[in-house]
C-alpha cells in the first residue's frame, strides 16, 4: 500500500509589498498613444487604397439592394457606378 504525501503551501505573511509595476507609466501612456485605434476618427482611415481611389465597406438591406441593382441595369450602369453617381448628385446638392 503506497500513501502520498500533499505538500501545504505555506500562506503568505500579511508584510507582503505589492509587485513592482512591469513598466512605468510614461511607458504604458506611449504603448497605448501608440494602438491604431488611438488617433482621432477624422484622421484614420479604414478603406483599402485602390489607386487614386479607396475601397469602403457598406452593408445594405436586401430590398433596397435589390432596388439598386435593378436601377443600375436599367441605367447601363453597374452598381458602383450608380453609387457613385447618386453620392456626387447628392453631394453636390450640398453645397
């Protein structure tokens, strides 16, 4: 018959000090200014540049893309081009 023996951790004294911080502050404060997503939103960019251009992402219900679609054939047009247009009409109605 073989016993085994369970070692006890001794509790720790309550004169423990805490931990020395792994870094100081002015180097956390820089770590964090330096995240990508630190800078302000008029700044940041998050398309992809095609060129001259850059590539957004949008999400749209399936009835007015549908509507879309439909109205881009109907023009000759294809579904960017239509986008596209329809922003600079309304953009230029801005000013």
């Amino acid at each position: 018959m073989t016993t085994t023996k369970s070692k006890i951790t001794k509790r720790p004294s309550s004169k423990a000090t805490a931990p020395a911080p792994a870094v100081t502050e002015s180097e956390a404060e820089k770590f964090i200014s330096g995240a990508p997503d630190s800078a302000p939103m008029s700044t940041a960019r998050k398309g992809v540049q095609r060129g001259k251009r850059e590539q957004v992402s949008h999400t749209l219900p399936h009835e007015l893309l549908a509507l879309l679609d439909e109205s881009a054939k109907a023009k000759g047009l294809t579904r960017a081009g239509l986008i596209n247009l329809a922003i600079s009409e309304y953009l230029s109605g801005k000013k």
